[in-house]
C-alpha cells in the first residue's frame, strides 16, 4: 500500500488494511483472558480436528464489547465502513499444532448476507507461514460475492486464483478487511505454536441481518463510540432490508431450513458459521 494513500483509499484498492503494532502485548493478554472468562460462561465452543472456535464472545462479556467501542477501533472502521456502526457476530480462533486449513472463502459465503461487512481481524499471538497465518487475496472484494461449494463444513471458492499474499502478523497487529475479500489459513505445521487470532464482524447500522437477534450491540454513531445494547435500530426497520432478505425468508425458505439439508447449511451460516 502506497504510504499516500489513506486507509479508506488503499480499503477501497486492496481490500484490507494492516497495521502493525496496533495493540500491546499487554492488551492481547486482557483480550485473550477476556475471550477464555466468555467462552466459560457462553458455553459455545466448537472442536475441529485442531481447531476450536468460541463465537459471540461479545455478548458474554462486557470487558468485550467496551474493547469493541474503544475510540481507536472506531475510528478506524468508521474511516472505511462508515460513521454508524453495530457488530453483529465475534468469534476467536485457536489453531493447535497439527490443525487443519481453513479453504479459500469469503465470509459472506458463510453467513448469507447480500452487503459487504467489515472484518476486524487481531493477531492474539503471532501469525506465520508455518503456524497457519492468514492468507488474502488483495483485490477480490471488488469481484462480488463468487460461487462456492459445500465441501463437509466448508463453503470453498474453488475458482481461478489471482495474487496470493501471506499477511504475517505479530501479537497486536491488526488486520481490516473486506467480507467479500478472499482468505485461507493453512495447516499449523508448527511444533509448538498454537495461534491464536480474534475476529469481530462490524457492518453499517444502515444495514440488517436477518439471522441475528436482539439485543443488537451499537458501537458507534456519528463516527464516535456510542455502545450499547439494543432491541432495533436503523437498518432493522428499513423496507430495503426486508425485500432484500424477501426470498430467504418466506415460509418456504424457512420449511427448508428445518430440513436435514437446510439445517446443515444453517449449521454453516449461523452460529457455527466458524472461520479459520
């Protein structure tokens, strides 16, 4: 990313902006002690083959959701993702030594939503080639949304690959990116070395998901930290949203998502929606 270039331009270029050294070993310790005190009390693990994911720590954990609103974090998701803000899903991920990959897939694939949401992504320890480090592919987001096929509990692009780059990352750094951007995290090849990373979904409060329910957790309005827990908000109400989700909720959609294949694909896009 060219250094002239502001957050909101190289977002728009690239997909995703890092910044290193964004948080302190310090913090990281009270996110990761944070996370375990919420998955104690959340009860929503998920085990899979070397790696464990806790979701929706936030709503478990006020220390969480104050981390989430802090004046630094909003200002800069506001700087690509606008100046009214809620988060709307959370989840951390540990990759043991010995865990599997994570296929290339965008989020949106997962939790079927039709807007592009912003990925904060923070290096709870350190991310590398051998311990399964994030891979993006600069430039995807702006391709849409693209096919993909359910392969066991993934959602896999199985398209054309472009540029491939390795964000190696250090405790602290914090990664931006698109829902609609391209990742993978390979094999933990290390000996020793469990990665740890956290991932909260901020989206615009002009926008809706019809798959979370409230309380919704605001984190910002006008561009300044404003948390709070919420029963409706903006983008709730609007008609647009509605018949955007018209034909994923009708009665149909919703008497397939009770059958055995609708119940494995909401098990991918909902709660369990877990990405490596």
């Amino acid at each position: 990313m060219g250094a002239t270039f502001s957050h909101a331009q190289a977002f728009k270029r690239d997909g995703f902006i890092k910044l290193p050294a964004f948080f302190t070993a310090s913090e990281m310790a009270g996110l990761r002690a944070a996370i375990v005190e919420a998955a104690a009390r959340n009860a929503d693990p998920l085990d899979r083959d070397g790696l464990t994911f806790h979701s929706n720590a936030f709503r478990a954990s006020p220390w969480i959701r104050d981390f989430l609103a802090q004046p630094r974090l909003v200002s800069l998701v506001a700087e690509v993702g606008g100046r009214n803000l809620w988060v709307r899903w959370d989840q951390a991920v540990v990759k043991a030594p010995g865990g599997v990959e994570f296929p290339w897939h965008q989020d949106n694939a997962y939790n079927r939503l039709r807007v592009q949401h912003f990925q904060l992504w923070i290096a709870i320890t350190r991310g590398t080639r051998e311990n399964g480090g994030l891979w993006l592919q600069p430039g995807s987001h702006r391709k849409g949304l693209l096919p993909h096929v359910a392969r066991g509990s993934h959602m896999v692009y199985e398209g054309p690959h472009e540029r491939e780059e390795l964000i190696e990352a250090e405790c602290g750094d914090v990664v931006l990116f698109s829902s609609l951007m391209l990742h993978r995290t390979p094999p933990n090849a290390s000996r020793d070395e469990h990665r740890w990373a956290y991932v909260a979904e901020y989206i615009k409060l002009e926008d809706w998901d019809p798959w979370v329910q409230a309380p919704y957790f605001v984190v910002a309005r006008d561009g300044q930290p404003a948390p709070a827990l919420v029963q409706w908000f903006h983008g709730r109400l609007l008609p647009s949203n509605r018949l955007r989700y018209l034909t994923s909720l009708s009665p149909l959609a919703r008497r397939l998502s009770r059958s055995a294949p609708g119940r494995a694909l909401s098990r991918l896009a909902g709660v369990a929606a877990r990405r490596g």
